[in-house]
C-alpha cells in the first residue's frame, strides 16, 4: 500500500490529467501537442492511479475494461481516415476539407478529417498504454 | 436478358457471414441454412448459365489501377457450377456427419456453426476465383481458398495431426502463393494492367508463366509438391470431398486454364508440366494401388487424376482445353461421390482403412450401388460420364504421339485397378464387422452425384456443351458419343484388359508400388519438407536462447556489426574527413549544461545497483533531453520526450512493485561476472562512438538549398494547420503514422496474448 500523500497526489492528478489531454485534443491542429501527446497525457493520469491504488481499485472505478475498444477503433477511425479518399479516387489521407477551401470552427475545434485522425491516435494511445498497464497488473496479481 | 456477374459471386459470398450469424443467434439453424445458402448459390449459377451475364467491371481503388472485374464467361461457368453443385452435396451431407463428428470427439454440439461457415467460405472463395478477371483479385481468393482450408483440415484442433497437416498445406500452398503474387506483378509490369484479358492478348512473359505455373501445381498437388493432400484427409469427410473434387485442388489446374495461352507459348514450361502431370499420373497411381486408408486411396488418386488434367493442359492442342475442362468436371462428380461414400463407411462401421471392412454389399445394398457408379466414373467405365473423360484424354494424347498415349492408357489403367480394388474390397466378400444403419443425409448425396455421373453418361449432351463453351478462346463443339470403331475405343479396351490383369494379379504391380513408396518415405520431398521445418526449428530456438540470455546480449548482437560497418563506411569513403565539429556559441549554453546533466545521469545510472534507484536515473536522462529539446526549439519533441519519459518511470516503478521483494534483494546482492564488466564498457564505448561520428558526419554535410523543411513550413498553413510537427505527423507524413499506430495496435495484441497465458 503506498502513502498517503501519495494517493492524495494521485487523486488530484486524475482530473487533471484528463482535462488537459482533452485541451489538447480540441486546441485546434495550429497548436503544439496531438493526438498521442493527449492519449499519453490521459494515460500517465490513469497509470498513476494504478501505482497508487492498485488494479482492484482502479478496475471498480474506472472503465479501463473498455481499454481494447479504444485500441480497435482508434485504428479504425485512423485507418478510415487515412483510406477513404482511396475509395473515392484521391490520393491516401487526403484531408477534407482539401486546401484553401474553408474551415469550420467550433472555438479552436476545427472540423478537419485530420482532427479526426489525431482523434483516433488518441483513442489508441490512451486504449493501448491503460490496456497494457492492465494486463501487467493483471499478470503481477496472479503470480 | 443478362445477369450480372456479381450476383452469383456476391450470392456465394454472403453465404458464409450469414450462417455464421445465424449461427450465433441460433446454432441449431446454421445447418439448414447452410444447405439453403449453397442451393441459392448453385441455382444462381445455373440462371446465369442459361441466361448469359454481363461482365462487371467497377472502380475498387482507381488512383492504384485496382478494379473489381468479374466474368461468369465458359470456362467460369463450368467451375462454378461444379464448386456450387458439390457444395450443395457436401452441405447436406454435412447436416448428418458433422453432429455425429462432433458426438465421437465429445466436442459441443455448437462448433458446427464455424465448420458450415468455413465450409462456405470456401466455396465462396472458389467462386470468386473462376469468376475474377483480375490478376490481383485472382491472387486474393487464390489466398482465401489456402487460408479456409487450413482452418478446415484443421477443423480437430485437439489432434495434433490434424494441425501438422493444415500448417503442412498452408505452407506449401501459402509460400507457393508468395510466387503468383510475384508472376501477377511481372504481368502487370509487362502489360500495364492487371486485367487477365490484356495478359491473354500481350503475348507472354516466360518468367511470369512459369511462377503462376509453380505455384498452380502447389495447389493441385502435383509432384513434388504433392505430399501435402494425402496428409490433408485428416480433415472431417465433407472437407475431404470438397477440398479433392471443386474447391483449392481444382483452382490450381482452373488457374492453368484460365491462363492457358500464357503457358502454351512457354514451350519448355509445357515441357516441364507435361512431365510433372505424367510423374504425378504415376506416382499417385501407384501409391493409391497399396494405400490402406479408405481416404487414402482417394487422396492419392486426386494427385493422378489431376496429373491428367495438367498433362493435358501441358499437351495443348485442339481440344487440350475442352478435354481438360471436361475431365475436371467428371472427377468432380465421382471424387466427391466416392469421398462421402468413404465417410458413411466409416460411419456405419467406425472402420477407417481397406483392411478393416468388407462384404457391406448385402448389408448397404443402396450405397454399394451409388459407389459402384461413381467408381465406375472415375475409372472410366461405359454408360457414365467417365468413360467420355477418357476418351477426351485419349484423343488429345493420339495427337502427341505414342509416348503420350501410353502414358494415358497406363494411367487409365492403374486408376481401374484401384478403383476396382476400393470398390471390391469395401462392399463384396466375406463380411467383416459389425454395420450400423446411416442416416438418408449421408447416403442421399451419393446417390444424387451417382445419378448425375450416370445421367453425363447417359446424355452427356448438356455437360459436353459445357466443356466446350470453357475454350473461349476458340468456340468449338464437340460431340460426345458411343463409337465402336474408333482408336479411342479401342485404346478404352486395352485399358480394360491391363487394368483387369492388375487387378486379377496384384502381386508384381504392388511389390513395384511397395517398394516405391518405401522409397519416398525415406528420400521422399515429405521428408525433406520435414527435415527443412525442423532445422528452421533448431535455428529459431538456438538464436532465441543467445538473444534472451540477458538484455546485453540481447543489444550486444545488433550494435558491435553496426558499428563496425559504419566505422567502415567511414572509414572507406573518407566521410571521417569531413566531420566538423563546429563550435559552441554562447547561446548554446543552456543546451551544453542540459546534454552534460543527461550524460552525467546516464553514468550514475550505470553504477546504480537498487532497482528503484536505476528507474528513478534513468528518468534523469530522459528529462535532461527532453529539456534539451525545448532548448533547441523543438517543443512538441519536447513535450512527447516529457510524456514518454513520465509514463516510462511510472511503468518501471509499477513493474518494479510486482515482483516479490526478496527476488529483487537477491539481484542487487549478486555480483556480475568480471569479465562481463570490461566487454560492456568496450560495448558501450563503441555505441556511443558510433553514435557519435554518425551524428557528426549527417550534421557536417553541406546543407541541401531546398531542404524538404523549407517545404513543410510552407505547406503547413496550405494544410490548415500553423504548427508543422502535427501536420507532419497528421498530413504529410501520415502513412507513418498510420503504420506506426498499426504496429502499435499488433504490439498490443501480443502484450494481451503472452500475458493471458497462464504460466506452467
């Protein structure tokens, strides 16, 4: 069982955590940071929870189960993205909407097929790393 | 009016999703619609042979020239309704065998669902094959056929025959592949298309032809290559028939045809098939006269029959296509015939080999009729649609000479004798076991297969237009009837008598037979196949145990000949005078004092003996260049770097924490062997010179006038984006990524795999 302090940091850091990989996932693709920066952000969050709880904790609290959802459509969203135009008679990851044409912003959110590209790396970065911490701890319990 | 020829394709197709998916609602279910799927698929193909159909060429991937072309024209025509024919037979059969199957290995009742999905699947496959008109399109149901039946023949996973035996066809049939895929890019290289209709028009390309051809006899189990069928016959029955008479055999010799004129104008190629078709003639001949397993028999009787078909596609000639389409027609019918006769035998008796039954004559009265039909067809006997087989055979073979007929009639001959000895020895003599009654689903599809052999024979009218709409190239007709005065005829009765000899006095021909099987068994390519897996094997297992010594051997092997060839390199072009180590400016400051802090730490971690303490250094190294990036301007490297390193350290300590802690009290107190000590400072020393002077000599280069940087900076914002690394990462360069994050979602495959099992 680790500290006191410990859990206390890494109960603040979850939400934290969090809301900064989503800063990063909606500021915008003008800005420093993407897709991974965010999956690895939200995934440090959840992999400290880990460490300071334990797996058991975190299994109940958390819908880390879901890990490998995020892996398979964080793929499919990237893949998609990346072989739709071939479908259609344009060269691979050709981005809609093509150069120079205009771009619709919700705040720094921009409705861009590359966005959704980031979006799908994030799923598979955040699914990947939480999927992998809980097969490790998942292994450690049995041993 | 004309259908197109999607339909039965895409028929065929979906017949496998939808059991399965019935299958999974309702297992009970996917039997009966299994049966329903395959009968629409037939009856589809029947509607479009009648009608005629248009061929259907639509856009799959236009900017990679990928088209979907599909033709249902003759020689598409007669495999399909031969695949959809059988597999109607085999699907009913296999509401029967299959429960019983799974009954014997006390296996739920459920697994049936995967079989008729698989069993499907094949035939959709198959379909898609003889209907492509594309080479790649061609390629990838050539794949699909090899990858189902490797689920197929290892439908027992339990047995660990039954597992050799489908790595054993995948390998030989799936590496064989590798080669079609290479001849379908040379065609495509040499013609500019992939479409096989400009393949057929340009002339050839020997090269391509003879890796197609290569890959072809893999598949249709031709000698050498052909040890990989009777080892296949550990499949369940309704397998066995299929994979032998329509479905994986029969797309070798298909692809033949259907590329015939490529073939033909490669005279050695001929040469070289024409000898494989009549070695595999004799050698399957042969081993199927002293085969003791009922499927055995008809194992290697599927390599001779489809030695004839290569033979006779090798020949060429007038009617070389007719009489090879034809003749792969009536083996279809009586082979599958004959293998579910097999099957019900051996359900009735639970007995598997010649040995072990005998006289069910009187006690299966029905089933010894319809087998005596179909082996009637396969030895080419009158009033069935195999004595025209052979004729088709004998005439083209008169064409080329004496050496080709006797092939032929020996051929034919042998196949009478094995034929007449399967037949014998299961239904007449003295009765041997006990016999339990069958089910009417296994008895029903040989009979129906029977009746259509005897009906070919009878009228072969409809079958031989068949056939002969098959050579599109050259429409021809060809007339199917009984003359008595004719050299096929007579060459028809020499086969009788030889055969009937064989038969009346087995001794000579089954000491010859003997000793020749004993022959490949000791030198034979089955062996040599096996000698190969195993020494890749012991090569495997020995290069695993030196690399998983410890992570130092594991790093040692890849760094000392790198950099020994980059020294080299270096050192033989000169490069090393180039190298220009600048100078620092002031500016540089903060950098140099954040790259010394990350070489201090990479040393203090290497002195570190307590495990958290290496973890917790090792981190130091990271941050350290990680700040050294956000130093020279690169902050996304920099934020990444930070992230990596937060979660890595978070990882080593998580890792650290599973293990119990005496285990970790011991390592620390053990002390390295000593000369270990000198070789990873030698080791170390050489990475990092190696490092270095590569990092030297790429940075003292004369910087390009363009660089590709330059460019990135000015498309960016044309890309809509203003920070460069993520439109890099997300644009420009996003096949990368798209690979990486590929290669990530396998990665995570493997962690879950090899942590799930439990261990010893």
């Amino acid at each position: 069982m680790t500290g006191l302090l410990t859990r206390m940091v890494a109960r603040l850091l979850l939400p934290a955590s969090l809301v900064t990989a989503l800063a990063i996932l909606v500021k915008g693709y003008g800005d420093t940071g993407d897709g991974f920066a965010a999956g690895a952000v939200a995934a440090a969050g959840i992999v400290v929870q880990y460490v300071a709880f334990g797996g058991a904790t975190v299994e109940r609290l958390l819908p880390v189960r879901a890990a490998h959802v995020g892996v398979v459509t964080g793929l499919l969203v990237a893949l998609a993205v990346g072989f739709g135009p071939v479908a259609a008679g344009l060269p691979l990851l050709a981005h809609r909407p093509p150069p120079e044409a205009h771009v619709v912003r919700l705040g720094t959110l921009e409705l861009h097929t590359a966005t959704l590209f980031d979006l799908g790396v994030f799923l598979l970065v955040i699914g990947f790393t939480v999927g992998a911490v809980r097969a490790l701890a998942h292994a450690g319990e049995r041993s | 009016l004309a259908v197109p020829a999607l339909l039965p394709v895409a028929l065929a197709l979906a017949a496998a999703p939808l059991t399965a998916a019935v299958g999974a609602v309702r297992p009970r279910a996917a039997a009966p619609v299994a049966v329903g799927a395959a009968s629409v698929a037939f009856v589809a193909c029947l509607a479009t042979w009648w009608a005629g159909s248009a061929p259907v060429d639509l856009p799959w991937a236009p900017s990679w020239g990928l088209r979907l072309r599909f033709h249902f024209d003759g020689l598409a025509t007669l495999y399909a309704v031969l695949t959809t024919a059988v597999a109607v037979a085999v699907t009913v059969y296999a509401t029967a065998y299959v429960p019983r199957h799974l009954h014997h290995q006390e296996r739920p009742r459920e697994e049936a669902v995967r079989f008729h999905a698989l069993i499907l699947l094949f035939m959709g496959a198959m379909l898609g094959l003889v209907t492509a008109g594309d080479g790649l399109l061609l390629f990838l149901f050539w794949d699909l056929t090899a990858v189902t039946s490797y689920f197929l023949i290892a439908f027992d996973r339990e047995r660990a025959e039954a597992r050799s035996a489908a790595l054993m066809a995948l390998l030989v049939t799936g590496v064989t592949s590798i080669l079609f895929l290479a001849g379908v890019v040379l065609l495509d290289l040499g013609t500019g298309s992939f479409a096989i209709d400009t393949w057929l028009g340009a002339g050839t390309t020997p090269a391509a032809a003879a890796l197609i051809a290569v890959a072809a006899v893999a598949k249709s189990a031709q000698v050498p290559l052909h040890f990989w069928l009777p080892r296949a016959m550990a499949a369940p029955t309704p397998v066995s028939a299929y994979l032998h008479s329509a479905a994986m055999v029969a797309a070798g010799v298909f692809v033949l045809t259907r590329l015939h004129p490529l073939i033909a104008a490669a005279p050695a190629l001929s040469t070289a098939l024409a000898v494989i078709g009549a070695v595999s003639m004799t050698v399957g001949g042969l081993l199927a006269f002293v085969a003791d397993g009922l499927k055995a028999v008809l194992a290697y009787s599927t390599i001779a029959h489809y030695g004839y078909v290569t033979l006779l596609l090798a020949l060429g000639g007038e009617h070389a296509i007719v009489a090879a389409s034809f003749y792969v027609l009536a083996h279809g019918v009586a082979k599958s015939a004959l293998f579910l006769a097999a099957g019900a035998v051996t359900e009735a008796t639970g007995a598997s080999t010649l040995a072990r039954v005998g006289g069910l004559g009187a006690r299966m009265p029905v089933l010894a009729a319809a087998t005596g039909v179909a082996a009637a067809a396969l030895a080419g006997l009158p009033l069935t649609i195999g004595y025209f087989k052979d004729e088709l055979l004998f005439r083209v073979a008169l064409q080329h000479g004496n050496l080709a007929t006797a092939v032929a009639v020996a051929g034919a001959a042998l196949t009478l004798a094995y034929t007449t000895r399967f037949w014998t020895s299961i239904f007449l003599g003295p009765a041997v076991g006990s016999a339990r009654p069958v089910e009417r689903r296994l008895t029903g599809p040989v009979v129906a297969l029977a009746a259509v052999a005897l009906a070919g024979g009878l009228y072969p009218d409809p079958l031989a237009r068949l056939a002969a709409a098959a050579a599109a190239r050259a429409p021809e007709s060809v007339e199917l009837e009984y003359h008595l005065l004719r050299t096929e005829t007579a060459l028809a009765v020499v086969v009788w008598i030889v055969g009937a000899a064989m038969v009346i006095v087995p001794s000579p021909l089954r000491a010859v037979a003997g000793a020749f099987r004993q022959a490949g068994a000791r030198a034979g390519p089955e062996r040599l196949y096996r000698m190969a897996l195993h020494a890749l094997n012991r090569f495997s297992r020995r290069l695993r145990r030196i690399e998983q010594r410890d992570l130092r051997s594991r790093v040692t092997p890849v760094l000392a000949p790198l950099a020994v060839l980059v020294g080299l390199a270096l050192v033989a072009t000169g490069g090393w005078r180039r190298i220009d180590a600048g100078r620092i400016a002031t500016t540089d400051i903060p950098l140099a004092i954040a790259v010394s802090i990350a070489a201090a730490a990479a040393i203090a971690t290497a002195r570190r003996r307590r495990h958290l303490g290496i973890a917790v250094t090792l981190s130091t190294v990271g941050f350290s260049l990680a700040a050294a990036y956000a130093f020279s301007g690169a902050p996304d490297v920099a934020l990444v770097a930070v992230l990596i390193e937060t979660l890595l350290t978070l990882l080593f300590v998580g890792m650290l924490a599973l293990f119990p802690l005496s285990v970790l009290r011991r390592q620390v107190r053990r002390e390295p062997p000593r000369g270990r000590f000198w070789r990873d400072v030698a080791m170390s020393l050489l990475a990092g010179a190696l490092a270095l002077a590569v990092a030297l000599r790429t940075l003292s280069g004369p910087t390009p006038r363009d660089p590709i940087a330059a460019a990135y900076l000015r498309l960016a914002p044309e890309a809509h984006g203003r920070d460069t690394v993520t439109v890099i990462l997300a644009d420009f360069r996003g096949l990368d990524t798209l690979g990486e994050i590929t290669v990530l979602a396998i990665a995570f495959a493997g962690v879950l795999t090899l942590l799930r099992r439990q261990a010893p």
